[in-house]
C-alpha cells in the first residue's frame, strides 16, 4: 500500500470514528419533547394514520404545509413517510434527524476535499483540514438545536440538498479545468446539479434559495484561480443572478406584506435590522468559541436595538459587520479564505437575519452558514503552526488546538444530555430566560403534563405579571386548567380586559384551539361555554388585534359554535374567515355544516364554487371527496322531494 493510499486510509478511519462519536453525543438527546412549532406543523400526520387511503392523505400533508408559501413539500413528505411514529415516538423522528446531519457531514468532507485540492494545497493538508473542519462541524454545539428539534428537519434536507448541488458544481469545475470532462458534460452536470439541486433545496425550506449566492461566494474566493469556460457568462446570467433578481423582484411586489408581519412583533423593521447586526456579531463569537450553558432554543427575550446607541454595543456591530464585509470585498483576491468565511457566513444569513419580520434570533439558522468561519480558522491555526518552528511551541500549538477541539465535544455533550432530560431542561431554559415567554410557556406545558400543580400555577402568575400587554399568558392559563382541574382559572374579568385590548398573538389562538378540544372532550366542566364565547366575541371586536391572525381567529370561533352544535353561527364565521384567507379543510367543512343545518341547496352551490376554485394540485386531491358529496346531497335531495 503506498504512502498515499495509507495516508487515506488513516484519515477516513479517523472521520469514521468521528461519526460514531457523533451519534454516541447525540443518543440520549433523542429522548426529548415536542417544541415549538413541532405540533403546528405536524399534528395532522395523525390523518394519515386515521385514513385507508394514505397515499391520498400523505400527498395532502406533503402538499399543504403551513410553515410558508412554499409549503415544504420535500421536508412533509419525509414526516408523513414517518406518520406511524406521530405523536408519541419523536425518538425516531429525532434519530432520522441525526442521520440526516451525519450524511450532510459526509458531503462536506467530500466537498471540502474538492476545494482544497483546488486551493493547491499539498495532499495532506488537504486531508487534516477537510477532517478537522467537517469534525468541528459536526460537533458544534450550534447544531444542537437543529438536530434534536423535530421540525428543523426542514433546515437539514435543505442543506443535504444544497450540499449535494455544491458538490457536483466544485467537482464539475475542477474536471473541466482538468480536461476530465467535456464541455457538454460539464454544461449538462452543473445545470442538472444547481436547477435540480436548488429546487429540492428550496421545497425543503426557502433557504434552498441561498445556493446560487454559496456558488457566487465560492466563484468570488477560491474558485478565481479555475479559468471560466466559454458561455459562463451567458449561464450564470441564467442560473445564478436571474434567481436572484426574481427573488428580489418577488420581495419588491410583496413588501406590503412582509411590513405587515411586524404587526406581531416587537420592533419594527429598523430596530430589526440594527438588532440583527448584535445578534450575527454573537454567533460568530459562539461559531468560534464554545460558551457553556449559552445555547438554547428560547431567545426570544434578546435585547432589541432601538437606535444605534441603545444598547451602546448596537454602533459596534454596526461597525464590525461592515468593516469584515468591506474588507472582505476588497481582500477576496489577496485572502480568499478569510473572504470565503466572511461571504458565506453573510450569505446564510441574508434571508432570515435581514429584513422578513422572523423572530430575531435562532441558532439553526446557522447550520450552514458557519462553515465558511470554521474553514478558516482551521485554515489559520494550521497556518499559523507551519510557521512555528520552536519544538515547544508545535507541541504547545498541538495540544491547545486538541483542547480546542474537544471543548466544542463537551459542550455539545452537555446540551444533548440536556436535551435528553425534557423537564430538567425547560426548567433550566425557563431560569436562564426569565424574560422569555415561550421559554416561560414551554416549561408550563411540560410541568402540566407531569402533574406539578403548583409548579404550573407559578409559571402562569409569573407570565400574566411579566408581559402586562400580551393575551397569551392568560390564555394558555386557561387552557392548562382546562387540561387539569385543579389548577385554578385565573380571573375571568382580568381575562376579558386584557383579551380586549391586546395585539394579535397566535399564542392566544393556539391556547383557545387546546381550550375548543378539550372541551369538546368532555373536559373543562369549571369553564363554560357562555364564557368560552365571550372571550371569542372580545377578540372578534378588538379592533387591535391584528389582521395577521383574524382569519384563524374566525375559524377557531366557527369551530367553538360547531362543536356547540350551533352551526348556522359556525357558517356565518366560517364565511368571515374565508373572506379574508382562502382554506379548502374549512371550506369543505363548511359543507358539512350546512348539511347539518339542512341547507343542501347551499351546500350544493358551494360544492359547485369550490370545484370550479380548486388549483391543478387541489383538482387532484379533493375533486373524488367533492363529487361524493355532491352525489350523496344530490340523492338525499331526490329521496325529499319523492
């Protein structure tokens, strides 16, 4: 075996080992609990579970998902494949999760291999900075909360895919500068490998976007040194920059909209993008050194920037983001990995650490974005050690770079253990974020489910105390004494006030659907349905309640009167609802409300109107429930009227 072959051996070897390591740190996380938005995006697999014909019921959930416009397709189908397990095994949602992170690993290694042979780096270095990179990232304690938190399983596929287009761009240009490959081969692999590739990426989740400006960065830093082959001009104009001028065109005609989604928030777009500027500065300090207990998903209490001096810090990042971007622009020729770092991080950002009303702060958005600043810096520490040359100070440089390493392994250890312990760790999260409301909610939840009365009880006064203007606290109290009589309702009156003067909280909404189910269950005898519907009708009048919610808000009152077996006041909140947001699942349900109310001429027409609305995908997935209907009105109709 020769040297080289050897050499291979040993670091593939190695990688493997990293590997296993990787899912020892993770197993006991996979023990953990629903978070977030898990049930808003999956609770209806339990559809697919319920019906005989799952293939019909695994495309509607594919194709109608709530998270954006888009949907996320890809990203459903891989959950509905997976329905069996939901809701009471998310270890094997979480397990696929973890595999998933391993395969993007290993695209990694293989990409990053492709750039450093094309950085000219010697055989070796090639090797050791491919594996320590691709080490580092997978075991940043950052991945965590992508990895372990159900729903981001959306961020993981459109990453795989990314990846996967990545490397067969990088593989296809370094061939054909090789002259491995013909020019029609290459045209043909990287249009196959960016169109198909982009397009899985982004019905995984919209950041698929992002990979033209990845290609872009890697074009701009270390792939200048490759010669550009004839008609490059003409297909990135196709292929990398009219995406982008079509996405900032969709944007442009959309604006209205995304102004429209701060109505929810906070801060406005201003504060928005001067926060952001705070919050990119800490994950680029946490992407380089580890801090313990800092990690989490809750940060919702993150101090907002109201002007550049309030916080003072708000001119320094300012200032920093700016100068790194400038001086990346400027510097990409002469230091095309610190410009690789600097570009690619900023470009994983773009989207969802911009200007779209997203809440301010989440670790997984940078699962990908942070691979350029780990490159470099493994890039500069071996730099750094070739230039050393005093025999203690190599060895010195050895051991603190192990060291290095194996803190990002403990901390990461720490937070899957922590995740692995779901009580333990909403109370951690809940100590830690005292400001925070979903961090303070969350723990509530968890706590309610495993009978801690009193803990549950403190949990909700210190909610209702700390957030003064939101209706959310007060709504989910009602909905954790529905779920458990013994903890006492909080005062109805105080209830009624605060519903009538505050925002549009989907958090209200979402405690009001849990308060609807269980008492149609039978549950909630203290709670009755009079007040049940005069906290609906005080949100229904509150005029600053946003719009942004008010079509939910209708469908959740027409189920309270359906279930109230009121179905004519269902009907005429139905309407209200799809007046303003247009919902087939409530549309059909509607027919069957006037069904109920003995109105099947109406139920007739609205079939009708419905089929003649129906979308290509739509036509396909509920044109046989429709026609049964209209056949099942049509000969009760016949039976009346003989």
């Amino acid at each position: 075996m020769s040297s080289y072959n050897r050499l291979q051996l040993i670091i593939g070897s190695i990688f493997f080992i990293i590997l296993m390591f990787t899912t020892r740190i993770y197993w006991d996380g996979l023990e953990g609990s629903r978070l977030l938005d898990d049930t808003a995006n999956l609770q209806f697999l339990e559809l697919i579970n319920n019906r005989t014909e799952k293939l019909t019921e695994i495309l509607r959930f594919s194709m109608e998902g709530i998270a954006s416009q888009l949907g996320r397709p890809v990203s459903l189908l891989s959950f509905a494949l997976q329905a069996h397990h939901w809701p009471f095994e998310l270890w094997s949602f979480k397990y696929v999760n973890l595999m998933i992170h391993l395969v993007n690993a290993c695209l990694i290694f293989w990409l990053l291999l492709y750039l450093t042979r094309i950085m000219a780096l010697p055989e070796r270095r090639a090797l050791l900075l491919s594996l320590l990179t691709t080490s580092l990232w997978l075991l940043h304690p950052f991945q965590v909360s992508t990895v372990l938190y159900t729903v981001q399983r959306m961020v993981e596929l459109s990453t795989l895919f990314t990846l996967a287009a990545l490397l067969i761009y990088v593989r296809s240009r370094q061939q054909l500068a090789q002259g491995l490959l013909t020019p029609r081969a290459f045209w043909i692999w990287i249009t196959l490998g960016i169109g198909l590739g982009g397009i899985l990426a982004t019905l995984s989740k919209e950041n698929g976007v992002l990979l033209v400006l990845y290609v872009l960065v890697l074009e701009a830093t270390v792939l200048r040194s490759l010669p550009k082959p004839r008609y490059w001009q003409a297909w990135s104009g196709v292929f990398l920059y009219l995406p982008l001028l079509l996405l900032a065109g969709y944007f442009l005609l959309t604006f209205d909209n995304i102004l429209k989604a701060y109505e929810i928030r906070s801060f406005t777009l201003g504060e928005r993008l001067l926060t952001e500027t705070r919050i990119l500065s800490e994950y680029l300090f946490k992407i380089l050194i580890p801090v313990p207990h800092s990690y989490g998903l809750f940060h919702d209490d993150y101090v907002i920037s109201r002007h550049l001096l309030s916080p003072m810090t708000t001119v320094f990042a300012v200032a920093f983001l700016t100068l790194m971007l400038v001086a990346a622009l400027v510097w990409r020729r002469k230091y095309p990995v610190f410009a690789l770092a600097v570009l690619w991080f900023l470009a994983g950002h773009v989207l969802e650490s911009s200007f779209i009303g997203l809440m301010l702060y989440f670790e997984h958005r940078n699962y990908l974005a942070m691979l350029g600043v780990l490159f470099a810096a493994i890039y500069g520490i071996l730099w750094m050690f070739d230039r050393m040359q005093e025999t203690f100070l190599r060895k010195a440089a050895i051991v603190f770079s192990a060291l290095y390493l194996l803190l990002f392994s403990v901390v990461t250890a720490l937070e899957t253990d922590l995740w692995g312990k779901p009580l333990m760790q909403a109370a951690v999260w809940a100590e830690q974020h005292p400001q925070s409301r979903n961090a303070q909610s969350h723990a509530a939840s968890l706590f309610l489910v495993a009978g801690y009365d009193k803990k549950v009880l403190e949990y909700y006064r210190q909610m209702v105390e700390a957030f003064p203007e939101d209706s959310g606290p007060y709504a989910i109290w009602l909905g954790g004494s529905c779920y458990n009589s013994k903890i006492p309702l909080p005062e109805i009156e105080k209830v009624i006030r605060r519903f009538r003067s505050s925002k549009g909280d989907i958090a209200t909404l979402n405690a009001l659907q849990s308060v609807i189910k269980l008492k149609a269950a039978g549950a909630c005898a203290h709670l009755s349905s009079e007040t049940i519907e005069t906290l609906f009708k005080t949100l229904a009048e509150n005029t600053v309640f946003t719009v942004f919610y008010r079509d939910e808000l209708y469908h959740l009152y027409a189920a309270f009167y359906a279930n109230e077996k009121r179905y004519g006041d269902a009907i005429r909140m139905a309407d209200k609802s799809l007046s303003l947001a247009s919902n087939i699942h409530l549309g059909l349900q509607r027919l069957i409300w006037l069904q109920l109310e003995g109105r099947d001429r109406e139920a007739l027409d609205g079939i009708v109107k419905m089929r003649a609305d129906l979308n290509v995908s739509e036509r396909y997935l509920y044109l046989e429930d429709l026609n049964k209907g209209e056949k099942l009105i049509q000969e009760r109709l016949e039976i009346s009227s003989n």
